[in-house]
C-alpha cells in the first residue's frame, strides 16, 4: 500500500471514529492492567461482566491480594482459563506491591515480568496509561493490516514492526484502537463488510465480500456509528464520574498517570 493511501486510510477511520476507545471498563491505571490481563483468549464482553462485580469489592492490589486465588475465581468465572488467570493475578498483585509500590510500572522490561503480562498487554499499558504509540497485534489487527496490506507481516510482532515503521505519526497513538474496532465490526473474519467498508476502495484484499453477497444482519454505519457514539461517550465523562464511565478513550494517559493502584 502507498504512502498516499495509508495516509488517507487513517484519516477516514479517523473521520468515522474521532476518539476511539477501548470497550473493556476500567477507571484506573491499575483496573485497565487487570482487566486487559484477563481479556486474553476471551471477549471483552465476558471480561466487563466479570470486573463490573470484581472491581467494586477490591481493586488495588492489596485489595486483591487479600481475596487469594479461590476468592478471586468467585469473581472472574466467566473469562475463559478463569483458573490460570485467578493465579496469575494474585502473582502480578504480589509484585507490584512488592516491586513497585502498588503502581503500574511504565517499562516494558518491568510489565512483561508481570504473572501473565506479555508483550501485547504491555503494549496496551503503555499506549493507553503512558501515553507511547504503542500498536498491540491482536488477531483483529493482525488481519486488517494483513488484508487492507497496510502493514502484511506473518507473526504478530512482525506487523508489529510493519505499522510502528509505516503508520503516519499523527495517527500512531490511536492506530491501535482504529484498527482494531475495525476488525471487531467489519472486517469480519468470515463474511468481511467489503460492501459497506469505508476502505474498501482503498484495502488490496483480493477475497472481498461481493456487494450482492452483503450481510444484512446489522447496518455497518449503525455499528460504526454506535462504536463512534461509545467512544464518544466515554472520553466526554470525566475518570472521577464514576465506574460505569470506565471508558478508554481517555488513555490520555498522563493526566491518569499516578492514579493507579
Ligand atoms: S474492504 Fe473488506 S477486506 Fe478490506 S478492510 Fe474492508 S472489510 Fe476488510
């Protein structure tokens, strides 16, 4: 892909979405790590239902660390490998208490040493709570960057690199969420929304979804309108509102920044 259509690739998703945000609920830096750490391998959906009933009854790390491991699986059964999960969280609550102070570290080295944190959750973290334009590849930005062929690559960290090196910088810290919004509502892995996608011009997939073939489940502008809407929402509330306002879209992290637990 050129420059010149990448470049016009962002503005329209941009344009669609002006603040994009994350659809886990988190309202500190410290909630964000969990709930990210937990979100591996299962929905956000399932994640949100879980910390909707965790984070009220504990969320600092000393909070948790208090629940132990069979108390925190009350809370979490219904993210997937809830067991490992349960343990690793206990294990991360115990270094940052006893490592960091009961803060989320702002390194990579010291995130990625954290029971279950690997490169894509540190990279979240540091997009999202300090601020670094950060891509992390999940299978939904794997996929749009490989189709679109914005930045093809055959591992995760290879479109990693592909889209740090390519991505024009006034769209690199929100990239992450565009792309990835993108593949969760219509760059489907089945049955892709060619006919109503907004890059459809612009995306080198050869497979595209032929308009006669078009999905008719859902209206593509009313998905993109209501993700659009959400994050919208969510960046207009203030973090101090309350939980129910644990939006993202406010990574904007450095004013977060020291809030966490
Ligand atoms: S045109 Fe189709 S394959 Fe290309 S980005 Fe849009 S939905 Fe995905």
């Amino acid at each position: 892909m050129s420059p010149a259509k990448r470049l016009e690739l962002f503005r329209r998703l941009r344009a669609a979405n002006p603040a994009p945000t994350t659809e886990l609920l988190y309202s500190t830096p410290f909630e964000l790590l969990v709930a990210v750490m937990l979100s591996a391998h299962t929905t956000d959906k399932s994640v949100n239902a879980a910390t909707r009933r965790l984070f009220p009854a504990a969320n600092t790390p000393a909070a948790i660390l208090a629940l132990g491991v069979e108390g925190v699986k009350e809370y979490i059964r219904t993210v997937g490998l809830y067991n490992t999960k349960a343990a690793n969280l206990i294990g991360l609550c115990q270094q940052l208490v006893q490592l960091h102070q009961g803060q989320v570290p702002d390194s990579r080295e010291a995130l990625e040493a954290l029971p279950g944190v690997g490169r894509k959750t540190a990279n979240i973290i540091l997009n999202m709570v300090f601020g670094h334009s950060e891509i992390a590849v999940d299978t939904h930005i794997f996929r749009v960057a490989n189709r679109t062929g914005i930045a093809p690559g055959k591992t995760p960290r290879e479109v990693e690199q592909g889209l740090r090196a390519v991505t024009p910088a006034e769209f690199a810290h929100d990239a992450h969420h565009w792309l990835l919004l993108h593949g969760r509502y219509v760059c489907l892995a089945r049955s892709p929304r060619c006919p109503d996608c907004i890059l459809r011009d612009l995306c080198g997939y050869r497979d595209k979804t032929p308009v006669r073939k078009a999905p008719v489940r859902r209206g593509i502008a009313a998905a993109v309108r209501a993700a659009a809407a959400r994050s919208a929402a969510r960046a207009d509330k203030p973090a101090a509102a309350g939980r129910r306002t644990r939006g993202t879209a406010a990574p904007r992290t450095t004013a977060r920044r020291g809030r966490g637990n």
